[in-house]
C-alpha cells in the first residue's frame, strides 16, 4: 500500500496484492483492505489490482455484490501480458516479471536466454544484486516450468556446466563450500605455477573477492579466471 501522485499530480492509494493460487474468497477479502484503507485516508481515491502469478489457469473473481451493494477490483493475469512490455522497460524489476509473461509463440529458450542475459548485463558491476535477481527469477520461472531453461542460461553466463555444481540444490553446508572453495584454489594455483607474479596476484585477488561466499559466486568468476587464461596464452 502507497500514497502517489497520478500525472494530474493528484494524489491516491495504490494497494497491490500478489497472488499465486487462486483463492475465491479473493473479492471479499480485498473488499475488507478496501474498507481498512479508506478508514485511514477516507479522502483519497484508491486504486487495488491483484496480480496472478499462479502456475493453474486463472479463476478467480474480480468483483462481488450483495443485493444493495457490488465491489470490484482490478484483476492481472501475469499469463496474458505481452512478456515485450515489459522487457522494453530493460530494468531488472521488470525483467524478472517477464519470465511470467506470455511469450507470444516466441522458443521459451531463447526468450529465457535473453532475459537472463540482459540482467546479468545490467547489473555485471553490481555482483550481488545479481544474485538477488537471479534467486529471485529462479523461484518466479517455476511457476512457468521453466527451471531447466535457467539452467541453460546460466551456464551460458558462467561457461561452466551449472548441473554439475549444487547451485540449485537447498540444504548445502557451509562447510561443504569452504572445501569447494579450498580445492577450487588449489587446481588455480597448481595452474598459475609458471605464470608471472603479476598474474599470480590477479588470481589471487579474484580468490579473495567477497564473491567466494557461495557456490554460484564461484561459477560466476570463471569467466575472469579464463579471461587470465586467454590473456597469458597470448
């Protein structure tokens, strides 16, 4: 719930629920906000939308009447959206909703692919907003089965085989990643044996990044890693 300006610089209550199941109680009980917002600003317009993001076909209502009164809210259906919308805004917020959207008949790969891609481009300099994005498109893309092709789009970021890492897996230890990690350095430094100093140090630093905390920041450093590579082969 957010008091705003409208273009007329007028101001109203924007109340937004998110929804991901259907629940045919949903009219009465965005009546009952309804009457709790207007209690508290009865001399402001409000504004209420419900947004679906539900995996099961929409079913729910957007209005209710009694015999001397009706209600309605503004009902969004994520499935019917033009997914283009809102990657034509190119920001991250509206980039990882567009994975709920209709693909108008586009390959969902490649749709994933770009989506992916373009957050991580976006936001290449700011690794742990990455991240956040990146769990969070995850968790939305499940509601459009479409893990497996986030799967594929990262690996197309990370250059490495995500299936072979636990990067999807819940329940990992601490532990168990500071021994990933341990080992991990160990095959560098095994690598960096007859390579100048000034490359040692790089690697180095790169190791020591607070990126090193998880087991994604570690496949999201190989490109720079193979960039050294590339760079010392020449």
């Amino acid at each position: 719930v957010v008091k705003l300006k409208d273009r007329e610089n007028k101001a109203f209550i924007l109340h937004i629920e998110i929804q991901s199941s259907n629940d045919y109680a949903m009219p009465l009980r965005m009546m009952r906000y309804y009457t709790d917002i207007a209690f508290n600003y009865p001399k402001l317009p409000i504004e209420q939308y419900v947004i679906y993001i539900g995996k099961q076909p929409l079913k729910m209502k957007s209005e209710v009447a009694g015999k001397n009164w009706q209600y309605r809210y503004n009902l969004i259906d994520m499935h019917s959206v033009d997914c283009q919308t809102l990657i034509k805004q190119d920001n991250p917020d509206a980039l990882i909703l567009a994975i709920l959207c209709d693909f108008k008949g586009h390959d969902e790969q490649a749709m994933v692919n770009h989506i992916t891609l373009r957050l991580h481009e976006l936001l290449k300099e700011q690794p742990k907003e990455f991240r956040k994005y990146l769990t969070m498109l995850t968790v939305l893309s499940e509601n459009r089965d479409l893990e497996q092709h986030i799967k594929k789009a990262t690996e197309m970021i990370t250059n490495v085989s995500v299936e072979k890492m636990p990067f999807y897996k819940m329940g990992v230890e601490k532990g168990e990643l500071s021994t990933l990690q341990n080992n991990i350095i160990k095959i560098l430094t095994l690598r960096f044996q007859n390579v100048p100093d000034t490359i040692k140090n790089k690697i180095i630093s790169i190791q020591q990044k607070e990126l090193l905390q998880n087991i994604f920041d570690i496949a999201m450093i190989i490109p720079e890693i193979n960039k050294l590579f590339e760079d010392q082969d020449k």
